[in-house]
C-alpha cells in the first residue's frame, strides 16, 4: 500500500474511473454509467475514489452515493449505499478494497451522512463485517412470479431446486389466479396509465405514503426522473395509478427483459392503499407479460412489509441460500437515526432503492 496514492475523485477523474470499472467487469458502459450515477443524482454528487499505482493508473475505486431520506413523511438528512466496488483482477488480495473502505466510511461521517447501508454478496459479505466493523442487519432475497409456464420459467425456477422447476405449471396457474384477484381489488374504481416522465403530481401521492413509514427515501419527480427514466440502460417503464378524479394513487416501476432474457423486474412500487397497490401490481405484471417475459422478479428484505405483499401477490421465494446480506456502517450510535438502521425490515426499501440495475 506504501507505494499507492488514495484520491477523492471529481468528474474531471470520471475517465480514468470508467476505464477501471470497464476492466474489473468486462464492460464498455463504464463512460455512460458512471457520469450518470455519479454526477446527476439530484440528492448529491456520490463519494468516489481511487487508489493509483506510481504509474498513475487506476487499480481499484470504491464509491457511495447519497439518498435524501424521510422520517415519517420529514426530511431527516442523508444516507449513503455502497456501489461500485472494482480492483483490477490483477491486484486483488492485497488490502487495497480495506483501506478505501475506511477511507470512504470517515468522509461519509465528515459529509454527515446518518449511515452508509450495503448489500454485498455472501462472500464478500464477511470482509466487510469480520474486518471492517461493518454489522450485519439482515438479509435480502428474490422472489419470482411465473407469467408463462414455459421452458424459460422452468429453467429459472429449477435455481430453486427440482421441485420448483416441476410446479412451474401450477404456479402459472395460481399467477393468473393471484392477478385475477388483484384485478378485482383494482379496477372498479382504478385506472393505469403509462407515465413517459415523472412530474410533480407524484408529490402528493410519495408524501401519503411516506408519512406511514420509519424511513424511506425521498422520491420526488427529478429523483424518479434521474433513478429510472433517464437511465444510461433504457430499461425502465412506469405506471401510474389514478382514480376517478385523476388523483394519483400509485405508480411502478418495471425493468424490462433484456434481449433473449425471460426475466423482468418489478423495480418499484408507491401505493396509498392495498387497492392502488394492487392496482399498480396487476399494471406491471401485465405490461412484463405483454413484452414476453416468462417471470417477474422483485427482491425483498426479509420480515419486510414488501416481502409479504409479494407472498400475497403470488411471488415465490428463492432457495433460503440466495440471498444477500443487509449490511450497515454507523458512524456515530448516537444518532438518532441509529435504530433504524439495525431494523431493515421496518424499512421501505424496493429494488429501485439499490444502486445498481438488476441481472437477468
């Protein structure tokens, strides 16, 4: 490590850190990913950086981007989630990922920032909590809706196991079943639109909501806007849910199937009430099947509301193996958002509160 530099990057260093990120994930996205996820989050530039070799080249770079957050429906300051997490393959297992993460936790702590949350996988999971003081709150796990009982949902269900794969029919079947019932909830009274934008009539309806919640992150239009519809992949599409006055009373948003991929994703989900809720499900179920998807998918943290409305909905889990762990750095206990950060299933987290796009 002696002979490395550690920096605090700006965006005059977004080359060089698209450069790395191509390497470490045999990508060529990394100019158009980065200047979006770092740059233009209208809740804050993320907190980057990078460890140079002596030549000057980029080998590893760590980053955390910023979430305004809300507390029972008021402003309660910021929090920050890991993302990009790259070293060259050629320099891994030589400590270099550890210091940049101490270095990023305490300017995490010199920005304010309440916590920083992660979702690491099952093997880089006990770095960041044997060795780097990280504590592990709970977990986060998918679950998948099958649309269409065909050789691609089996192949997804048999990740399950064997006996999943076998009751792909039945769970089609009972797929239909559950959105038959969340039609019947709906649209008496209800009415999806496809939304091209957000605008500021999403607002209101992200208020009523959060005013119900611990902790959730603050989705405005220009958040929503940036997060998905401005997204360097094009993959997102969103609803809304509106009522005979034309109040909104939900929206979602999907993920579409990449090309030659049966799995979409339910990304996120703002309702008011279970009806509007199942009002928004029904729209993205619909619009996934429409686009030839043979499975939704949504991941939930564990004892979570969203969890058990996918359960209802009709979404199965995964294996108990899949999973990944809910992990949090809190840089001062005595914050008064401590608690809440040991308590993820009291959170309101969706996959659109990742900050990352999801595999196929």
């Amino acid at each position: 490590m002696n002979d490395l530099s550690l920096v605090a990057c700006e965006q005059a260093d977004r080359s060089q850190q698209a450069e790395l990120f191509d390497r470490c994930f045999d990508s060529e996205q990394g100019a158009f990913v980065l200047p979006w996820r770092y740059d233009r989050n209208p809740h804050g530039q993320a907190l980057s950086l990078l460890a140079r070799n002596p030549e000057g080249q980029a080998i590893s770079g760590y980053a955390c981007s910023p979430r305004r957050i809300l507390v029972q429906g008021e402003a309660a300051g910021t929090v920050g989630q890991t993302g990009d997490v790259m070293t060259d393959p050629a320099h891994r297992g030589q400590g270099i990922f550890s210091e940049l993460d101490r270095r990023a936790m305490s300017l995490a702590a010199e920005s304010g920032w309440a916590f920083v949350l992660g979702l690491p996988n099952r093997k880089s999971a006990p770095i960041f909590v044997e060795r780097l003081g990280w504590q592990a709150v709970g977990r986060i796990r998918p679950f998948t809706f099958v649309l269409q009982a065909d050789a691609a949902a089996r192949a997804e269900r048999m990740k399950t196991g064997r006996l999943a794969a076998l009751a792909t029919p039945w769970r089609a079947w009972r797929g239909s079943m559950r959105r038959g019932h969340l039609r019947d909830l709906a649209f008496d009274t209800l009415t999806s639109v496809a939304l091209p934008r957000f605008d500021d009539s999403v607002q209101v309806l992200v208020s009523q909501v959060a005013r119900q919640w611990p902790w959730m992150v603050e989705r405005d239009a220009a958040y929503l806007n940036w997060r998905f519809m401005d997204a360097p992949s094009g993959l997102f599409r969103a609803h809304g849910v509106f009522d005979g006055d034309g109040e909104m009373r939900a929206y979602v948003v999907v993920q579409l199937p990449a090309p030659g991929h049966p799995v979409g994703h339910v990304v996120d989900l703002v309702a008011v009430d279970s009806a509007a809720w199942a009002g928004a499900m029904e729209a993205a179920l619909g619009h996934l099947a429409k686009l030839g998807a043979s499975v939704a998918r949504a991941h939930a943290i564990e004892g979570s509301d969203w969890e058990s409305r996918l359960r209802a909905a009709g979404f199965a889990p995964s294996a108990s193996a899949d999973h990944k762990a809910v992990i949090v750095h809190v840089p001062d206990e005595k914050h008064p958002l401590a608690a809440i950060a040991a308590n993820p299933a009291a959170w309101f987290f969706t996959d659109g509160d990742r900050d990352d796009e999801l595999a196929h």
